[in-house]
C-alpha cells in the first residue's frame, strides 16, 4: 500500500505546487485549454500563496512525492494589495520583456474575464466574516483517496488554531466533486452568479459559486478613542 499523506508545505515543494496547479486548472484538467503559456496564469495566481504566505500552503504525498497541495491565505485583503503591489508589477515586468506569450485562446480568455467582471458575474464575501481563503488541486490519479478532505483537515485546524473567524472559496457548478467536499465540510453556498464564458464554451448553464465556513466567533470590536 502507498503511504498517503498531508503534511505543511516546503520551498522545495514550489515546482510540484505549480505542476499540478496548471495541470488541474480547467476544471480539474490541464489549463493549455484555454491559455497557451501556463506560467502566466502560475505567475499571476499562484506565486502569492507560494512565496508570500508559504506557511499556509499544505502539500498531499503519495511514497514522498508531491501529488496535491491546499494553498491558503489567512487575510484576503492583504492578499489582494499584494496582488497590486508585488504581484502586478512582477508580472508586467516580465510581459514587456516578453517572458509570455500570448495567442487567441488566451486573448478570448481575458477578453472574457473582463466582460465577467464588467457584468458582475464574479460571486462577492463579506471579509470581515470570512477573512481567509483557500485553493485546493489534486492530481487526477489520486483523487478519491481523502487526500483532499485531510488537506482541508489541516488547513482548518491552523486556521482555528489562528482565531480565524472563517474562511471562504471561490469555485464553479462545474466543480461538483469539490462542491461536495466543500459540503461535507461544513461549507455553505453564500454566493452564486450565472457565468456567460464558461457557459458558452460548455453550451450548458455554468454557475460561479461562493463557500463559505464559520470557525469561531469574531473577537469584539471596540474603537480606539483619540483626543
Ligand atoms: C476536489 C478535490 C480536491 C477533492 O479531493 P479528493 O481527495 O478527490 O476527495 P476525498 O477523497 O477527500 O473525498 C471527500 C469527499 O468529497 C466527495 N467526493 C470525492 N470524490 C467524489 C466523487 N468521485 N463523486 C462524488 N463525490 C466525491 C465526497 O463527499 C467525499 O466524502 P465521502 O467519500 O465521505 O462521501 C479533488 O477531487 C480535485 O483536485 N479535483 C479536481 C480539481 C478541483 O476541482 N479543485 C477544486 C477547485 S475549486
């Protein structure tokens, strides 16, 4: 029997990390789907969690070796002023000295993210309730093993043990095993939009969903008196 396990991510782990999140971002498949050039989307959505919040990144192992991983975020908002901050600039960097390349699938894919983001398809949280987030990917081969519920096992308890008043995650109809997890794990749909892209590209409805989980009760709020 091989021995499965979950245990905190290591810098060493970032190449596999990046691996299996561009080979599971369509859907649980390979993102070449609708991006010619992977490190653009590894870049631009994955470098964060990896290199500016690694201690609560988990990794799942098969034997030792790398086979699915839980990225995490304890504070979205400081997550996305990272995003403008580090992120953006690192990455237009490297687009003006032509480390990406572009063709029409990714074109059509931004084209459609932004008519997404102009129509308000993108599902909204309350981030006061739900300060953290995550992103959970497995290799297709061992899925089904509970790799993915330990993964998430783990993530909450440190996210407890932190006093973290809860978490959330963005995810689609499409998405269903995750769906389920997500359920069983206590989750709640808090948010669900029609998405016009992914329901063209799948000639079926596609809907974008919001979790969301409660872990402790917020510590009161009290305001700071000043003369
Ligand atoms: C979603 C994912 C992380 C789940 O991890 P997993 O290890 O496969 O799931 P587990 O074996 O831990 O199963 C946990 C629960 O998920 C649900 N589940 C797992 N496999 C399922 C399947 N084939 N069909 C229906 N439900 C399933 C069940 O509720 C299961 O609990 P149960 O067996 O007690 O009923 C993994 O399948 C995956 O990476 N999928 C592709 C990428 C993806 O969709 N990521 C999420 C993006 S938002």
């Amino acid at each position: 029997m091989p021995d499965l396990n979950v245990r905190p991510y290591q810098s060493a782990d970032r190449q596999a990390v990046f691996r299996i999140g561009a080979d599971t971002a369509f859907f649980g498949s390979p993102i070449e789907a609708y991006l010619e050039d992977r490190t653009v989307f590894l870049d631009a959505f994955y470098a964060y969690y990896t290199d500016l919040e690694p201690e609560h990144a988990w990794v799942a192992t098969v034997d030792g070796e790398v086979v699915g991983f839980l990225v995490g975020c304890v504070n979205t908002r400081l997550h996305n002023q990272a995003l403008w901050s580090t992120i953006a600039p690192r990455l237009a960097g490297k687009l003006l000295r032509g480390k990406y390349h572009f063709g029409k699938r990714s074109l059509a894919y931004f084209v459609g993210l932004l008519t997404g983001l102009v129509q308000k398809e993108f599902t909204s949280v309350d981030l006061g309730l739900y300060p953290a987030h995550l992103h959970i990917n497995l290799e297709s081969e061992w899925r089904g093993y509970k790799l993915g519920q330990k993964l998430m096992e783990a993530y909450l308890r440190q996210l407890r043990l932190l006093g973290i008043p809860g978490v959330y995650l963005d995810t689609t109809s499409l998405n269903e095993v995750a769906c389920r997890l997500y359920e069983k794990m206590g989750f709640r749909l808090l948010d669900a939009r029609p998405d016009r892209f992914w329901a063209k590209w799948f000639g079926y409805p596609v809907e974008n969903r919001c979790y969301g989980l409660k872990l402790c009760k917020p510590l009161p709020s009290f305001t700071l008196r000043t003369k």
